[in-house]
C-alpha cells in the first residue's frame, strides 16, 4: 500500500531517516543541505542530451528520453543505496524547485511504501533560508577573537581550544585556505560561495548561545570566498585576545608550515609576483634569489617584513576590537603554544 508524500518547509529536524539530493552531481558539488546524499535522478550528461533533443526535435521527446533516464537511474538507487532500508525508511528529498525530479523520486518512494517528505521550492528554498538563519544566528552568540601578525600560530590555538571543547569557527578551514596570497591548501580546491555560507551556517547552528565562540581574526575574504557580511560586521567588533612575537620566530614557523610551496618554486614566484603594492624591482629580485637558493626561513622573515606585517598592521585601522588579553611570546614552541591554550580556556570559557 502507498504512503502519502507531505510537502514540508522545514529540513532541519529529525523528523527524516535521510535526507536524499536528486540533483545532477555538479549541483549537488556547488552546494547541498548538510548531511544530504546525492542520489540524481539525471546525471549532468543527461540533462546536457535532454536540452540538446528539447531544442532539435521537441518538449514532447526531451521528456519522453528524461522519462526513461530518470525512471532507470531511480531503480538503481533504490536497489543499491536504498536496498536495506525497512518499511519505517522516512526520506526527505528535494531538487532545484520542488519540482519534476523530486517528485518522480518521491512518487516511487511512496508507492514502495515510505512516508515521504518534499521540500518545498527544493533548493532555491534552502538556500533562502541559509541566508535568513545566517543572519539569525550570528547574533545569538557573543565572539572572542585571535588576533596576531601572521605566523603566531592562532590557527593552532583554535585547534587546542577545540579540543578542551570550546566553540570554534574555524573560517580558514571551512574555506579551505589559510587566508593569504600564499595560503591555498596543496590539492584542495575552495568551496563555492554557496558552500562556504552553508559550511558557517551549519558549524552555527550546532553551538550553545550560551558560550563565547572563537574565531581568528580575517580580512573579509579568505582566498576567493567573502565571509557574510552580518559575521564580518561582528568579527570588525568583537573583542580580542592578541598574540605576539618576534619576528625571527614567526619566520622560521612559517618555513616549515608551508612545507607544500617550497616543494614547486616556479609557483611561488608566480605568487610573489601577485603581491600587491610590490614596487620595489629589486625586492622582488631578491626574493627570487632566495626562492632559487632554497632559503625559506630568510624568504618567510622577508615577506613577514616587507608584506605581511605591514598589511596586518595596517588592518588594525579598519577594525574597532578591543584587545581583553595580550600574550607576548619569545619564542612560539609547542609548550608555549600549550600554556596559551590552556589559560585561554581557563579564562574564557
């Protein structure tokens, strides 16, 4: 006997055994609701075949050949993914709009026998509420943020802090870069735009209102991805703990942590070109000196001097935080790190 299908608003609750993405792969890549798996009704060759028959022959055959694709891809899925799932098995699905292809998987689903749930206005309709719940989110929390020239290891110190469970929003990792000219990850492409809001949105929606959250201080874009501009206006604002030390320390860290673009030195000096407000001829030269000869420590306490520093102070003027703790470091090692951490958590949390 068939179930009902319920249109609903509503994706975040635990009303659902599984939430099920009937969009192409490449849709499904830009962005997804959170814990969603991809089980597309059309692949992105097939939707590509449907467009080309629409605008040859007809809407009547496009449909006719997206009928079959669709009708074949769902009986793979259910025999496959789907095959041990009992007769209690409540999926949420959803497409673009809340349209065809959700309801043609949902139509199946409930024929087998399984309550099932649509969201309505499908992904368009998530994506609006990203938005909306970003913006709600946000001010549910107060902030306390790292602050610090590059190289005083505050993204170790978010770690640390996370481990004694403390709230952290871990921006650069959630953007997969570590938030400078130098700072894409080996081999790890950004997320979309899109991605990224819903990666902040979701690692939210999981903290306590209650406790502080913890985050580093960031220039509003993180390689090619904007921070939300209601996060971004609190960041500016909130309160800081800043951590400093000397230079040579700092040089030699980032040396070592940047072990991945040291490894092709023809890219680096790709990058050292992009820098910007690079005026200075023989500056440059001498960093290509340095990259030829393999001198990472002295090329890191150069760029530190002459870019990274400068930029970072210069930033301080664009901000109004309020510096609540200073630490200052002679030497960045992994016990010092560990003090730090330790009466971070014990002050703040």
């Amino acid at each position: 006997m068939s179930a009902p299908i319920k249109y609903v608003d509503v994706w975040d609750t635990k009303n659902y055994d599984l939430i099920i993405d009937v969009r192409s792969p490449s849709e499904f890549r830009e962005d997804h609701i959170p814990e969603a798996i991809s089980l597309p009704v059309l692949s992105d060759e097939e939707r590509q075949i449907i467009g080309t028959r629409h605008n040859n022959l007809s809407p009547f055959e496009a449909r006719k050949l997206g009928a079959a694709f669709v009708a074949r891809n769902i009986s793979n899925h259910i025999q496959n993914t789907l095959e041990n799932m009992g007769r209690d098995f409540r999926p949420l699905v959803y497409c673009w709009r809340g349209g065809q292809r959700s309801k043609s998987f949902a139509l199946v689903c409930s024929e087998i026998g399984w309550r099932t749930f649509v969201l309505k206005g499908g992904y368009k309709a998530y994506r609006r509420s990203v938005i909306s719940k970003t913006e709600k989110l946000v001010k549910d929390f107060s902030y306390i943020v790292v602050a610090g020239r590059t190289g005083n290891r505050k993204t170790d110190i978010l770690l640390g802090l996370e481990e004694y469970g403390a709230q952290v929003l871990d921006l650069e990792k959630l953007a997969s870069h570590r938030g400078s000219l130098l700072g894409k990850l080996e081999k790890i492409e950004q997320p979309s735009q899109k991605r990224f809001e819903t990666l902040i949105m979701d690692r939210l929606r999981h903290f306590e209102p209650h406790k502080p959250v913890f985050l580093e201080s960031e220039s509003q874009k993180i390689g090619q991805r904007q921070i939300p501009i209601v996060l971004w206006k609190f960041i500016k604002t909130s309160p800081q703990i800043t951590i400093k030390a000397p230079r040579n320390c700092r040089a030699y860290y980032l040396s070592k942590k940047y072990k991945h673009l040291t490894k092709d030195k023809e890219r680096l000096e790709k990058l050292i070109e992009k820098i910007p407000g690079r005026d200075d001829q023989n500056r440059t030269r001498h960093w290509r000196f340095l990259i030829k000869n393999s001198l990472w420590k002295e090329l890191s306490y150069d760029l530190l001097k002459f870019h990274y520093d400068p930029a970072y102070d210069k930033s301080l003027n664009n901000n109004n935080r309020k510096t609540i703790f200073e630490y200052n470091h002679q030497d960045i090692s992994d016990a010092v790190l560990s003090a730090t951490i330790d009466d971070i958590n014990s002050k703040y949390r």
